[in-house]
C-alpha cells in the first residue's frame, strides 16, 4: 500500500465547487490503495484578507496575535474538506499543525519546523481515514501557535512527505507546473518538465511564488521528489528532483524577479575584524533575514556594507542599523526602499562562460540599470529599480531564449 501526500494551494479550494473537486481526488487515491495526506491552504484570498484587517485595526499588530488570526484561515479550508469527504461516503480527519504535533520554533510569523510527531497521523490511517492537515502552522515549546511564512503550506506538506517517507508529494496549485519565469508577467514562459532541487530552490528564494523554498530544502534533504500540477486537469506537471548529468547541458532553466525588497548601505565603517561578524549578530538577533550582502572597502579605507531585506523586515532592521550606526560610529545608513532584483539560474553556469556577459547585455539593451550584482555557483541577481522589474525579466527570458524547448534536452 502507497502513502500520498497532496497539498491543495488557496486558489485549489476557493469555493465549495473546488473543496469537492480536491475532495474527489484524494478520494480516488484513496480507493486505489493508498493512505492519503491531504495538506490544504486557506480559501482564496482569505490570507491576504485578514492581514488586511488586521491592518485596519492596528498599524503593528502583535505577531503572536496575527499568527492566531492567520492560522484561523486554514482551520476553515480543512474543516470544510473534510466534510467534502464525508458528504461522499468516506473517512476523513482535519487536524490542526497542534493536534499532528508541528513543533516550531517561537518566532511568530516565520517559524521553523522542528519535529513532526507522525504517531497522531498513523494512527488516523489505521481507523481507515484521509488525513486533512492544516498546512503553514505549528505550535512552540509552550503551546503558542506559530506560522510558517507566506506560501508555507507547501513546507507543511514537505516535511509531512519527509517524516511519513512518501516518495512523491504532490502540489495542486492554479498553474499546470514550474515555468522558466513567472507566467503571468512573461506570457512565453515554458513549462519545465523536470528541474533540480538546487535550481527550484535558487528559484524560489530569488522570487518564484509558485514554491516556498523551505519546501524545497525538504524535498532534497528527504529526497522526496516534488510533482508541481494543476488541481483542474490531470496532465503531468513538473517533477522537482535530483540532479542528473544532462541537466548542466541546459545553461539557464529559469528567471525571476523579486520586487519586495529594500537594500541597506552602511557607510564608513571601520575596516577591522569582527565588524562584519558583529554587524550580522545584531541582525541574527532581531531574527530579520538579510540577503545579497556586498562589502567593500573605498579609497579613504572604511568600509561600506550593503544587503537586501524583504518589505516585511524592514522597520525592524531600520531599528537594527540605527543601532550599529551608533555602535560602530559609521558616517551613515542608506536604505533603498524598494528596490528589485532580477535574477537567471541554471546548473550549467558550473561548466558554462559568457552567462554573466549575456545577461548585463540585455539588462542594457532593454536600458535598466544594475546598482548591485551578486552570484552564486548557479545564479546571477541584479539589484534594479521596481519600476524596470518587468520589462528586465522579459528581456532577459527572451536572451537566454528560455521560450524555446532547450537544444540538448
Ligand atoms: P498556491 O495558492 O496554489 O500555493 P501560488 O499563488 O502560491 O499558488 O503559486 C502559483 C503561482 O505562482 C502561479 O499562479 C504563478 O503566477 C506564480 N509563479 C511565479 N513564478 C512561477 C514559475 N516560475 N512557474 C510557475 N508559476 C509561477
Ligand atoms: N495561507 C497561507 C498564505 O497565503 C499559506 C499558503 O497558502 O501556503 O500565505
Ligand atoms: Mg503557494
């Protein structure tokens, strides 16, 4: 007997019609066999609504408060499922990330998973029922209710996947699988057939909505392949798995773009050890996640460090580096808020040159400047202007010609 894990995303179980529909496809996995997971997002938009609201009652809610009402969300999506599933003669459990035993850490609203205690699941298929879980919640040590960050259900149905030891996990989401750039700001995208973790995974961080990368992260650690699908047809999506030989053949599998970001430059600090070592603990300690950092020294000899962070962290780490202006005496803190940042990814830069030329190229054909670029082995990001976001993504899918089926696939 098979074990599936199935993560229907909000848009899959948007009204009572696609609660059914989802409903009837666990269902068949079920009837042939199997023991079902089925790990559900909130309806819709509802997410996003209550963050609305709660922004109409206050300009800084409370986190602990904000992760009580968010998670209010997904008890409504699973409860409804499982009513689909009993409306049509079967068995089926909702259960919140608190009754299967998510442990998480305490930092509310980007909490990180630290044990799954599968017992309570297990337990579940053996009174013969589909297993509804509530995706992007836990609970902390002292019973606090926790969430996973913004798209996080998938992460839910990741680590689920890993502790059960499914094979595959399947993502049931409004598009038919992974494209080499965001569909609806680029209508030529692709779809891809298959793709590493290590590829989806730069993806996903640099932009990619349609995956949270931690999801990813689990995947390849637990080595459970990944089907990206649509929840409105049965065709085959896109397998997310290891690496093979022929895929570094393909030199650039995706773009993306990121449009929420904010990027600080700390000017004049002291060139001397442990500045860096110290400026990144105050922001480790304020639990703000920083990226694409750049240091520097300039011809007077100090130091200017620059970085990105998401919109969500950004009144926190405006606290953080007034305090490291002040520790560190440094001339000035710079904040760019917002900025963007453009990026391509393959695992065939490993063995590739003029990818880094090919990109700059379009970015100043299609006239965007860069103001900061960083790399890593696989990817390639430039910090731009919002306003050219768009226009930068398209002009870079169409140089890499990322619209047509790649030569050596
Ligand atoms: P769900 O609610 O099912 O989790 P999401 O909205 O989180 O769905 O993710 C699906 C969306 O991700 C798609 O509608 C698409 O616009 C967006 N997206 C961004 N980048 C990509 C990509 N490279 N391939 C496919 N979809 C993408
Ligand atoms: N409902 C949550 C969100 O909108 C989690 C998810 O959909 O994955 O972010
Ligand atoms: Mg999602």
């Amino acid at each position: 007997m098979g074990l599936m894990v199935m993560k229907f995303g909000g848009t899959s179980v948007a009204d009572a019609e696609r609660i059914r529909r989802a409903a009837r496809r666990a269902i068949k996995a079920k009837t042939a066999g199997n023991d079902v997971v089925m790990v559900v997002s909130a309806m819709g938009k509802t997410t996003d609504k209550l963050i609305s609201l709660a922004e109409e009652i206050s300009e800084s809610p409370p986190q602990r408060e904000m992760d009580m009402l968010l998670t209010t969300g997904e008890q409504v999506s699973i409860s409804l499922m499982a009513m689909a599933i009993d409306a049509a003669g079967h068995q089926a459990i909702s259960l919140t990330g608190g009754q299967i035993g998510l442990l998480t850490d305490a930092v509310h609203m980007k909490a990180r998973i630290q044990k799954i205690d599968a017992d309570r699941i297990r337990q579940e298929f053996k009174q013969g029922r589909i297993v509804i879980v509530a995706g992007f919640q836990g609970v902390d040590e002292s019973g606090e209710i926790t969430t996973l960050g913004r798209g996080a259900s998938d992460t839910t149905a990741l680590a689920l996947a890993a502790v059960l030891k499914a094979k595959v996990c399947e993502i049931y989401t409004d598009v038919d699988g992974i494209y080499t750039t965001d569909p609806r700001i680029e209508e030529k995208a692709r779809k891809i057939d298959k793709i590493s973790y290590d590829e989806m995974l730069e993806l996903a961080s640099l932009g990619a909505g349609v995956m949270h990368s931690r999801a990813i992260e689990f995947g390849k650690k637990y080595n459970v392949e990944i089907h990206v699908r649509s929840s409105f047809t049965d065709t085959k999506g896109t397998i997310i798995t290891k690496e093979v030989e022929q895929m570094e053949d393909i030199v650039v599998s995706g773009a993306a773009v990121k449009k929420d970001l904010a990027q600080f430059i700390l000017v004049g600090l002291p060139n001397t050890p442990g500045i860096a070592a110290n400026l990144f603990a105050h922001v480790a300690r304020h639990d703000v996640v920083v990226d694409d950092i750049i240091q520097t020294v300039d011809e007077s000899g100090n130091a200017n460090t620059s970085f990105t962070v998401e919109h969500s962290d950004l009144a926190e780490c405006k606290l953080v580096m007034e305090e490291v202006r002040k520790e560190f005496n440094a001339k000035e803190v710079v904040c760019i808020d917002p900025v963007a940042k453009v990026s391509v990814v393959g695992v065939g830069m490993r063995s590739h040159t003029g990818v880094a030329q090919k990109m700059f190229g379009a970015l100043a054909q299609a006239q965007v400047n860069i103001n900061a670029i960083t790399t890593s082995e696989i990817k390639i990001s430039c910090i731009i202007d919002p306003s050219d976001a768009n226009k930068a993504l398209q002009a870079i899918h169409a140089a890499f010609e990322l619209d047509k089926e790649p030569k050596d696939a």
